[in-house]
C-alpha cells in the first residue's frame, strides 16, 4: 500500500513515526511543533489508509493499517513514537520486530523492546 507521507530527513536508525488519529483526520496538525526535531531524527507523517490523501484500500481495518506502517518504515529503523494509542499498541502486538519503542500521551501507555 502506498501511503501518502510528509518526511522530514534524519539518520534512518532514529525515525520518529507520527500517526493521526481518525477515521476522518490527516497528519497535518501533528507536524508542528514535531517538525523541530527534524535533521535529530527521521520524521515521518503518514495518512492512514483512506485517510487524508492515501488511497481508499480494501481492506479497511485496523491490520491492514499496521501492515502499512510496518511496510512503510521497514524492520531495518524502526519508529519510536505515535500519539495514537490504538496504531502502536496493535502494532507492537502484531508486529513486534517493527516497533522500538512506541508511546501514547494521551492513554499514558508505553512498550520498550530492545533496541
């Protein structure tokens, strides 16, 4: 799945990757104030699947969605934050070797694996 991404350039091994939340949102109001950190870390902003400017894509669930991120960033650098709580819960889960690190401020939730 090709998702449309705004990409802030930084070393590949410390990418931050920024999710929405939705169903109906794109990243765009996730960008400032993030994108100061741009040049210290990879910054990348996705629209989920069917949201904001990435294709419309059967299916429509929460693991194809995962799969796009996991596809997006790759297994080699992997991201280390989102503000949606349920994208790196369900990811850390599902796909485990994608994931470093991933925080919700707004649930307080956090999972470290190794880095």
């Amino acid at each position: 799945m090709r998702l449309h991404v705004r990409k802030f350039e930084g070393p590949a091994d410390r990418t931050l990757l920024v999710v929405h939340g939705g169903p109906d949102w794109d990243h765009s109001y996730l960008v400032e104030p993030l994108d100061r950190l741009a040049g210290e870390y990879r910054l990348l902003f996705p629209d989920l699947r069917g949201c904001g400017r990435s294709p419309v894509a059967e299916p429509l669930t929460p693991d194809a969605m995962v799969d796009d991120l996991a596809e997006l960033v790759g297994s080699a650098s992997p991201p280390r934050w989102s503000p949606r709580p349920r994208a790196p819960r369900r990811s850390s889960l599902r796909r485990p070797d994608t994931w470093r690190t991933s925080t919700s401020p707004r649930a307080g939730w956090r999972r470290s694996g190794a880095s």
